[in-house]
C-alpha cells in the first residue's frame, strides 16, 4: 500500500532563508513521487516529480527534491525563499496504477 | 499550454439535490481522474476512468457517485442526493498515459446546504 507523511502542517521562513519541506513515503512498489503545490483558491500545479531517474530533481521555480530510498524520504527544498512561495505544498505517490495518495499539506508562510 | 478546465468554479446545492460537475480533460489524455478535498483534509482519491470505464474507484465513491464521459470532450462527475458531508473541493484531473503526473483543474467547491 502506498502513503505519504508531511510533517509540519505550517512552516515559516523569513524571506531568502532555506526552504524545507518535508515528505515520507511508503510504497509497497518502486515509487513515483511528486510535489504540487496550491495557491489560494486555485488548482493543485505539479512542481516536480520523480519517476525513477536521476534522484536529485529540479522543479519549476527553483524548487528541488531529492529521493532517499534509504529515508524512504523525499524533502523539498529551495535555497532562497520568495513571498511568492507562500502557498501550500503536497507530496504524493502515485500507485503506477491508478491513483496518487497525498500526504495532508504543509502551508508554507514566508516573512518579510 | 493546455490545462484542465472545470465548471461551475462553485455550486451551491440543497441537500438531496443531484449535481453534475464538469470536466474538460487535456485533448490527448487517456486516463481521467476525480478527487476530492474536504475543507482542511486530505486529497483523496475518488475514482479513475479509462478506455470508458471505471478503472478504480475508492470506498467514498458510493452508489450515489457516477462519472461519465458523454463525448469526446467532457469527463462528469454526478452526485445523485447529496448530503452535507459531500460539500469539499472536486478536482478533475488527466494524465498522458499511466504512470505519467496527473494534471488538475481549478477544481468545483461544493457547498451542500
């Protein structure tokens, strides 16, 4: 069975500080992972997503994951926060079948 | 760059009342999909449509649930007597092909009132 932990319901960065957002999988096949993110009132737009090639993946607006088969890990991160950023982020993992399980979000907060 | 398109953005509905929520997919994906978002909830799997049929569909999606695709175009979701606890966020997603990432609408808030 597949699953995804986000720890951290918020996160708060002061603007150009490191983002980090965490995520945990479980999956009982070779994973494919993803992070969307959110907007307010808006749709779920994918950021990256990893499929089983290069571990270390490079999203759109500076955003990366790396994934750690060994920490069935797969954080998200990006070097300098934006106030643009602020937005919630999902995890998910995708079955290779028919779905994708999502983890319940991180709301990320960036200060001025 | 194509994208999927929901409407209505919103609806409001009187509990037992039949809605259709509406779907246009990415022209050349194959698979479509529907889920939900219960106001401060998870993302959850509704069901997942292909080749004309359902290829899964989760434990919410109950007899009063129904999706249709009723031409080349449009991917529905009907929900036939609704209760309150179906008021959430809908989204409409498509993917290419298996395997590939799934691509949202802006997705439908229901409120059943």
């Amino acid at each position: 069975a597949q699953s995804v932990t986000q720890l951290g319901s918020h996160v708060s960065v002061s603007e150009g500080a490191l983002v980090l957002l965490r995520c945990n999988y479980s999956s009982s096949v070779p994973p494919y992972l993803f992070w969307y993110v959110q907007y307010p009132n808006q749709g779920l737009q994918l950021l990256l997503k990893y499929t089983s090639a290069a571990t270390l993946v490079k999203g759109i607006n500076g955003f990366e994951a790396e994934f750690k088969k060994s920490e069935t890990s797969f954080h998200l991160t990006k070097p300098s926060a934006h106030m643009s950023d602020a937005a919630e982020y999902f995890c998910a993992v995708s079955d290779r079948v028919n779905k994708f399980y999502f983890g319940s979000g991180t709301k990320l907060n960036v200060k001025p | 760059e194509p994208e999927v398109t929901q409407t209505p953005s919103h609806q409001v509905t009187q509990m037992g009342q039949e809605v259709i929520l509406r779907c246009v997919p990415i022209s050349n994906h194959l698979y479509f999909y529907w889920y939900r978002q219960i106001l401060g909830q998870k993302v959850e799997f509704l069901v997942s449509f292909y080749n004309n049929e359902i290829s899964e569909k989760s434990e919410i999606f109950d007899d009063q649930f129904s999706v249709e695709r009723p031409d080349g175009s449009n991917f529905t979701l009907k929900i036939r007597s609704t209760k309150l606890e179906d008021s959430a966020m809908y989204f409409c997603a498509s993917s290419e092909v298996m395997n590939t990432e799934a691509f949202f609408g802006q997705g439908t808030r229901l409120t059943v009132v």
